[in-house]
C-alpha cells in the first residue's frame, strides 16, 4: 500500500538542528531516494518516476515543485521537499546526516542519492563570467555532491540494504566547450570523483 500521506520525512534542512524525531512512514520494504536539483528539469523528472507505493523521496533544492507536491499527495505518496541552498552544502550535509541516523533501516528495501544539482551558469569566456558565479557552478555542480555523498556513506555504513549514489554528469565533464569553462571544470571534476569513490 502508499505511504499515508501527512507524514512528511523531516522538516526543512538548514543550519538550524532539524525537528525530530522524524521518521519514515510505518511500512516496510520502502526503497528511499534523495535527489538534489529535484524541483526542475531532470531532477524533476526523476523524482516523478519514483513516486510509487513503497517509495519515498526526500528532494533537495532551492525551491520546492507544488506541481509534483499535488500529485504525490492526491496519490497518497511520500514526496518531502527540503528547500536549501547547495551553494552552501555544509550544514545541508550535516542535516542530512543527522536525519538519516535517526532512520530505521530494517524498514527499508534500499536507499539511494542522486546527486544531480548543477548550475550551467553564465555562458562566457572565463574572464567575462563574474566571480560569484565561478564559486556557484563549483559548490553546487561539485563541492555539495562531494558532501552530501560523505555524509550518506557515513550514515548509512552499517545499513543491512543495498545503497547507491548516482552521480549526473554531462558529455561537457568530457569534451570542453568554449565559454563554459565553470560547467566542464564541475562535470569533469563529477566524473574523477565517481570513479575514485567507485
């Protein structure tokens, strides 16, 4: 049967310690996604294709989806959205470290992340892209992923179920083009990281 509706994972993560305890839905066998990016675009789609009965998805971005919020909730689905700023991960990582500690992992079937925010950015020569932005694309696109999988590794090591993290790259991590220096150096540095944690 669907996760009853009305109990959401946590509430939002951010600095601050995040209210508790809060747990997952009284059902076993759920298969637990965390999708970063998740209110648009790809990250939008992927949580759309994961809410199904024995699913719940916990999204990670600046705003939340109401489109995708309505539907899970006319369905009865477990669909929680954190709104967060992954251009400052550490507390977002640290957060979600803590919700996970507190998780039963005997009721879960498996547990995932997908670490698919990016910022494609100003689209320029590196010397016209303003500052902030060259730090944006590289906090959200790299250092958040690089956080938020130490800190599920960490929480999840002694987790009896199968756990994934799947990391969204682009072919831009592998074939550089002209003023998209911040987006490629991001998605290149994804790739080397995917493999070296591999």
């Amino acid at each position: 049967g669907a996760c009853p509706r009305g109990q959401p994972l946590s509430g939002p993560a951010d600095a601050r310690p995040m209210p508790g305890p809060a747990m997952l839905p009284g059902m076993t066998a759920i298969h637990l996604t965390l999708i970063t990016g998740s209110s648009r675009g790809l990250g939008a789609a992927l949580v759309a294709q994961r809410l199904l009965p024995g699913h719940a998805v916990l999204g990670l971005a600046r705003q939340q989806n109401a489109m995708l919020q309505a539907q899970a909730d006319a369905a009865d689905l477990t669909l929680t959205q954190w709104p967060v700023d992954l251009a400052d991960a550490g507390p977002v990582a640290q957060n979600l470290a803590q919700w996970l500690k507190r998780q039963d992992a005997g009721a879960l079937a498996s547990v995932s992340l997908i670490n698919n925010a990016g910022v494609v950015g100003t689209l320029a020569p590196l010397d016209r892209v303003p500052p902030a932005d060259i730090v944006q694309g590289l906090r959200v696109g790299l250092e958040a992923a690089m956080l938020l999988t130490a800190a599920f590794l960490d929480a999840t090591r002694d987790w009896p179920v199968p756990r994934r993290v799947m990391n969204i790259s682009s072919g831009l991590g592998r074939q550089a083009m002209a003023g998209s220096a911040v987006y490629c150096a991001a998605k290149a540095g994804m790739d080397h990281f995917s493999r070296a944690v591999a």
